[in-house]
C-alpha cells in the first residue's frame, strides 16, 4: 500500500458539513491502491469510555493519473464527531488517523480526526437560486442602444464630476432592457454586468464614483427599472465590484496626488510612496502597472466601512442579486469576510462571486465567497474540445481533480465559461469551427455547476484580442448564426427540464481513449441522463451497454442512434457530434 498517497485534511474539502446532520468525508489513495475503505466514526464526547464506533463503506467516487478519491456521507445526530480510517489492500491492512497508519485503532479518540462542531455559522451555505442559473455575462458598451440594435458609435460625456467618460460602441442599460425578450427566450434567468459605475475608459474597471451609474451608459434610474424588468421575468441580475483598485479620478486618489502626504486619504492607498509620481510605470502600487488604477488599502478600517456602504447601497437602492468581485485574490481576507457579513445582512440570497483563475479554496470556505469564476473549466475545454491537444484521458482526470477540490455544495455553484470578457473567444482556439463549440456548449450545459454564456457566444462571435473579443453584439443574424441561437436555446431548456443537471450526482460512464468518446452520467433521484461526447475529427460507430436499461434521446440527433436494446446502444456519431440519452 503506497502510505504517502495516502491524504485526509479535517475541516477542509475532505470534511465539510452538508447539514448540521450530515458531513461528507473525503480520503485520497493511490490510485487502484486500495481494495477497500471503511470509515469508523463516534461520539467524540460521549461519556462511555472506549467510546461506541459505527462505519461506513467508502466509494470510490473520483480519480485522477495518480490518485483516486473515496467518499462517505455521513448522517447522524453527532454533532461533535471524531473518526479515523480503515484501508485494506491484497495483502495488508491499516487503520489511519491523526497522520499515522495503526495495525489497530486505539482507544484514545483524541488522537482520531475530529470535527469538533457542526456549527450552521461555519457551514458553506450557497443561495438556493444559484445552482439552478443559466448565467449570461454582458459587456454593457457593447450589448445594445436599442432594441434589436447597437450603436457601434463612440460616446463622450462629462460626469457630475466634471471629469471624461467614454465608450466605444454605444451601449446602454436601455438597451440592454430593451432586449430582455431575446434574453429570456434564450432561456437566461441570470445576468451578470460588467462595470458600470462612473469611470473615464470604456471598459469602466476605473472607477471614479461607486455610487453613481456612468452616463454613457444611462442613470441610477435605468438601472432600476433594468432590474426590476429582469425580476419580472424571474432573472436575476450580478453586478461587477472593482475593489482592488480605483481610477485616478476617485475622490481620494485625487486628493492624495493633490496634497501628497498631507492627504487625511493617503492610508486609503497601498504602499504609496512620496513624492507620487503618476508615470507608466508609476511608483505606488496599482492593478497590473497601469497608473490609473491605484491599488486600494483594504486592510484600512475607513476603506473596508466605504466599500461594505457600497455593496449594501446597491442592493437597496436598485435590489440587485449579487456581486462578481473583480481581482478578489489580490484583496485581503478580511475585508471580503467583513463585505460578506454586510451584504448578507442586507439580503441573506445574494450571490457573490470571486474573480480568481487559480485554485480558490482559502476563498471558498464559506465566510468569504459562495463562487469563484472557474477558469479550470475554461481551460480544459480550451485543451480538450477546442484545440484538440488534450487527451480524453487527461481530461477525465483534470474534470475529476476539479470536482474533489472544493466542498460539495461550493463545487455545484462554481461560475463555469469556456471565454469571458478577458480571454480570447472561444471559437478562436477553435479555429471557427461552430461543431466544437456545440460539443464545449453541449458539456457546459449538462455539468456540475453554474453554465455563464459570455453574450454572442450563440451568435458565433469570435476574437483573439481585447476589441474582438469584446466586439458589438450582432443583432440580424443569418442562417449560421441563429441556427446557433437555436441550438443553445434547446440546450438550455435541457437543462432547466431536469434536477439532475443543477443538483444531481455526476458519474463519468466512459473513457474511450481510441475513439475520443466521453460519457458521463447525471442522475436525480428516478431521473437519469447520459450525455455523450465523440470529441474526434472523425465520424465513427461506438456500442456502449444499456445496462438493462432502455434509453430515448433528449437531446440531439434521434437517427444517432442504430440500435437500442436493453443489452447496448449502437451508435453513429459525426465528428464533433453529442448527444443525451434519458433512462425510460
């Protein structure tokens, strides 16, 4: 038995609560190392000493190139609970707890693992809403002016605060209401901004005044009746935080390069040194080296209290539903733990997501984040479907490490995209071939987690740099272009029809590393899918078993499908080609 494969952390994405009845325990092994997992558990308190154990059969539920990942939902009414391990291979046999490996237990339950307290404060509670989003993400200079129309005109206006602000394409909170029709007929039931507030450049991540709405893209009010039009359609709506960093033009940046080191605001600013010298680059610090963008103090009492009044002020004044938080890895711990109480305070199902492209899970512990935006996602289906330069293999086991690297419930609300208003189109890696962008849509709709469609992706729009892939929305498309529209509408409809496909369990089927096929399973209580994948250049044939089971399609091309019996399921795929199966 390979001992140091072997990894359990307490409190943490191996022991997390469900429920203050239900933990879910996780134990990593080398991979095919073990034959079986049992965990022993027990009344940490209890007044009986040696204290009364019970076990659980652990599943393999996971596994990647190295390791595969056990897993046990344990129900009871301990709510103090200690436990440890019992492994077994072909030829030996240990029991593991507090980092050591026992021939047999002893009777000293403090040395087990310990979940001291299932305490409802520190459990990961994720809004009830947001497992069931369809997300779509909007550029707001880009969407629309009008109805069915943008501008693709340049606007220059000056603020309240006499100062510039610009746009390129014309876009406005109008006419993104005036097209909530196309939006909903999607199937959309959440939207997420991007910037908004007052600010000079056209993207608005410089922003001069956090509580106002940029005039080039409309008033306080249209934003408002935006909102409340999206509630009456039941969608939801996610504005853009940019609290890492502010613009020039912000009242106390302003005041700082004013009056230097006798601005009562210098505190309000990381590491600034005097005196200032605003140059390319300049010598505070900043987001990414740009001078107009000065990195905030949010360790300073002033600057948590002034950012938590605008995450409130926002959800009172226009009722919106939550927060992306912009650059979220670079801002202190404390402040995003303060914000979250703030904002929970006022409305307990807001949603607030992280910008964080790496692993998140110092952020995801429940008292900071209830999201990050999943960039692991985009990466593999950039490698996997787009590029063609992962294996199926290889993809398998990177969807299977993503699934085991944060708690459950965090896991089943993780922002999943394939592009965003930061990373090249996704049709450009995939050399504009729309079939691979059908199958990377096809498996962002059926997975685990929160789909956001960045807008125009259903129109077919593509771009490797920043004015591409940002472009104006297209609003008369052709045959092509809505064929896709269509497509992603029943797509989308697939998904809101069924449990199985926001909340149900998820079981990868087949890993068929000769014929690019990839099959998982979702699964809510008596209903179960099987969506399939042939990520391959070539039309091919594939029978896979059935399982004693019949199947009808639920999504995709019926005459796939050459035979179906109870014994297996013949089909014939093109390339590029998915398909769904539904159990009868």
């Amino acid at each position: 038995m390979k001992l140091e494969a072997i990894m359990h952390i307490p409190l943490s994405q191996y022991a997390f609560a469900l429920t203050e009845r239900t933990l879910v325990i996780r134990l990593r092994t080398g991979k095919n190392d073990v034959r079986r997992c049992e965990l022993f558990y027990g009344d940490r308190v209890h007044p009986t000493n040696p204290i009364q154990v019970f076990s659980i059969s652990m599943k393999k539920v996971a596994s990647d190139a190295l390791f595969d990942y056990y897993e046990a939902e344990l129900v009871s009414d301990y709510t103090r609970v200690c436990y440890y391990f019992y492994l077994e291979d072909e030829s030996t046999h240990y029991y593991y707890y507090g980092q050591q490996f026992l021939e047999k237990p002893g009777e000293d339950r403090t040395e087990y693992f310990q979940f001291p307290y299932i305490r409802r404060e520190d459990m990961a509670i994720i809004p009830d809403w947001a497992k069931d989003a369809v997300m779509y993400q909007i550029f707001p200079d880009s969407f629309a002016t009008e109805k069915g129309s943008i501008a693709q005109q340049p606007i220059e206006k000056m603020n309240h605060l006499k100062e510039r602000s610009s746009t390129l394409n014309g876009g406005t909170l109008k006419g993104i209401e005036a097209n909530l029709d196309y939006i909903e007929e999607l199937g959309i039931n959440c939207i997420y901004l991007n910037p908004i507030f007052v600010a000079g450049e056209y993207h608005k991540y410089d922003i001069m005044d956090y509580f106002d709405v940029d005039p080039c893209f409309g008033t306080k009010q249209d934003l408002k009746e935006l909102v409340a039009a999206c509630h009456k359609r039941e969608i939801k709506v996610i504005l853009d935080g940019v609290f890492n960093h502010c613009g020039a033009q912000f009242f106390a940046f302003k005041d700082v390069l004013e009056k230097g080191e006798m601005s009562p605001y210098k505190d309000w600013f990381y590491s600034l040194k005097f005196p200032i010298e605003f140059t390319t680059p300049p010598n505070y610090e900043a987001f990414a080296y740009v001078k107009e963008m000065p990195k905030l103090n949010t360790g300073h009492p002033a600057v948590i209290d002034y950012f938590c009044k605008v995450g409130t002020y926002w959800l009172q004044e226009a009722d919106i539903d939550g927060w992306r938080l912009d650059v979220a890895n670079e801002v202190n711990h404390d402040f995003w733990r303060a914000f979250r109480k703030a904002v929970k305070a006022i409305k307990s199902d807001a949603f607030l997501i992280g910008e964080i492209w790496e692993d998140s899970e110092v952020w995801l512990q429940g008292e900071q984040f209830d999201s990050t935006m999943n960039y692991r996602f985009t990466n593999l289906c950039r490698e996997f479907f787009a590029k063609g330069s992962m294996s199926v293999t290889a993809f398998n086991y990177g969807i299977n490490q993503m699934l085991m690297r944060y708690q459950r419930q965090v896991t089943y609300a993780q922002m999943n995209l394939i592009d965003s208003h930061d990373v090249p189109r996704f049709l450009h890696y995939a050399k504009e071939d729309e079939r691979k962008l059908s199958l990377a849509a096809l498996f962002l709709l059926t997975f685990v987690g929160v789909p956001s469609i960045l807008y125009g992706d259903e129109l077919l729009i593509s771009g490797e740099k920043e004015l591409e892939y940002r472009k104006p929305m297209i609003w008369h498309p052709n045959t092509k272009e809505q064929k896709m529209i269509d497509y992603y509408k029943e797509l989308i409809s697939l998904r809101k029809s069924s449990k199985a496909f926001t909340s149900g369990t998820f079981k990868v089927i087949i890993v068929d590393e000769a014929k690019g096929l990839y099959v998982f399973e979702r699964r809510e209580e008596t209903e179960r899918f099987w969506v399939i994948l042939a990520n391959t250049p070539n039309e091919a044939t594939y029978t896979i078993p059935a399982e004693n089971n019949k199947w009808q399609v639920a999504f995709g091309n019926p005459e796939t499908i050459t035979e179906n019996n109870s014994r297996h399921i013949s089909l014939n795929l093109k390339a590029y080609e998915g398909l769904v199966l539904k159990q009868c």
